[in-house]
C-alpha cells in the first residue's frame, strides 16, 4: 500500500477518521488516477509538453498527446515524451543539416520532466515543491468513497504515476487514510494486468478471507485512456473464472464544449478497445456500477 508522506504541505486537508471498511463487499472499484480522480492537464501533460520543448523547441498540442495515448502502449508519460521527441526529429525536412536535436537519454529525460512537474525532491516535504503538481484539480471528494462503502463497494488504485505523487494526491490532497493502492514502480506498467490483479487479490482476501476467482465479486476498474482498457482485457485473459467490469471516462481536457467532437472520437477509441461502459465523469460511476450490478 502506498503510505507515509513525508514533511506538512500548505494543501493538506483536516484530518478525517478512516472509516471502517465493509467486509465481504458486493464489488470491487479500482481507479486510474491521472484524469479520473484529478485533472493533469496542466501538470503531467504540461510536463510532457514543457520536456519535449526543452529538448526540441517545440510543443506538441493536447491533440498530439491524445493520438499518441491513443495507440495503448504508451501510458508511461516519460516514454510518451521520449517517442514524441522521437517522432518529431523524423518529421523534420531532411534538408536541415545535421541532427536537429539529440535525443536525450531516458534518465536524463526523467529529470527534467520532474523538474517541471514537482520543482523539488519528490521525496523530499511537499511543502517545497514548486512544479506543476501543484495546480491539479480534484475530480472527486474524499465523500466520494464514502458513498461507495456505503453501497458495499470496495476500492482501491492502480496508477502509473510515481510513488510520491500518488500519495499526494491520496493521502494530503483528499485525506484518505492508507489507501489500498500500486504505483508505478511496484507493478509493471499497464497494459500488463499484473498491478490490477494484484491489489484486486490483496483488497478482496482483506475484505472478503478469500481470493480472486469463481464466487469473488466482480472486479471493475475506471480509466481514461486505451491502455486502461487494455489492461482490463488482459486480466481477463490471465483470469477467466474472475468477473471483470471495463468503465471509462475521457481525460477532463475533453469535456470543454468546443472540444465535443475530439472528445467523441476519444471515447469511440475507448469503446473500441472494449470499454463496458463510458462514463460522463468519474462520480457517475456510482450510478453505473449498481446497474451493472443489476444486470443492466
């Protein structure tokens, strides 16, 4: 589980008491949180927007991003940044002499990509941070989770983000309290199933005494982008005998009125690739699940 933050941050929120979980729950919700639980747009695709600039002087539009997001294989925003720096130099005219740019390596890629997005130690106090972390909107309340244990949903996280940020986001930004969560690093990264299957099998023997398989409850996870959909299909090729729900919301820089048509072709990518269900906004989800729940 992902837990203790380090150091006292301005945006911490008054303390909240855990609540006690429900046992032998009706379900199973595990969340992406990069565009489900908050708003990135002007954080981590700032970052890959601001990386790719200082390498190449140019700044890829949130178009961009989105068709790159699109292919499934690319949920890693600093192998995102990398392939589109990559991309970019093959665009160019061959007329130009010489390389154009080098392209960096990976982990120096990684330190200039962190210090746009947290502007300090990721594991130092998050009260120093001066990057764009900072200015992420929430998409959800700490209620929120709340009202799913009250309607016997179980939940948990699989993100791809790093360690630091995942418990900033979860534990200082909303108050919860030793969230049930995998973060990049303690998991492949998605498409690989192996993080999902994982935590959906920890929370369900913590909950229920026995694990994933025939008569577990169902499993479902929300994401926004074809790798999260991904990922569910492949859980369920490694899990048959486990019920998986696929849901899917598109990223909060679709949702703009002037940007319906992008955002249709988004959600017909997710639809696509296997969603079950493509959801307005993540707290719609609760409404979606007792339907599926229903048979609906």
């Amino acid at each position: 589980m992902v837990s203790g933050l380090k150091g006292q941050g301005s945006k911490q929120l008054p303390y909240q008491p855990p609540r006690t979980p429900i046992l032998d729950p009706r379900a199973l919700l595990l969340f992406d949180i990069d565009g489900v639980i908050r708003d990135v747009g002007g954080s981590y695709r700032r970052a890959i927007v601001e990386t790719v600039h200082h390498y190449s002087g140019w700044r890829p539009d949130p178009a961009a991003i989105d068709s790159l997001k699109g292919e499934g294989c690319w949920n890693n925003d600093w192998e995102a940044s990398l392939e589109l720096l990559r991309r970019r130099r093959q665009e160019l005219p061959a007329s130009l002499a010489g390389e154009p740019f080098a392209l960096p390596e990976l982990e120096a890629l990684v330190a200039v990509f962190g210090g746009f997005y947290f502007g300090g130690d990721p594991e130092g106090d998050p009260a120093q941070w001066r990057g764009f972390i900072g200015a992420e909107p929430l998409l959800v309340e700490a209620a929120f989770f709340e009202q799913l244990e009250e309607a016997g949903i179980a939940w948990g996280f699989v993100s791809g983000a790093e360690p630091p940020s995942v418990r900033f986001v979860l534990e200082r930004r909303l108050g919860l309290a030793d969230p049930p969560a995998i973060a990049m690093g303690q998991a492949p990264d998605k498409p690989d199933p192996t993080g999902l299957l994982q935590l959906a099998e920890r929370i369900c023997r913590q909950r229920s005494g026995r694990g994933l398989g025939a008569g577990a409850p169902p499993v479902a996870y929300l994401g926004d982008t074809v790798a999260d959909v991904q990922t569910v299909q492949r859980a369920r090729r490694a899990l048959p005998q486990q019920a998986f729900l696929c849901l899917a919301v598109a990223p909060p820089h679709l949702h703009a009125p002037q940007r319906q048509a992008q955002r249709q072709r988004y959600e017909a990518q997710l639809q696509e690739a296997g969603a079950d269900r493509i959801l307005a906004c993540t707290t719609a989800v609760l409404a979606a699940m007792e339907e599926l729940l229903a048979g609906g």
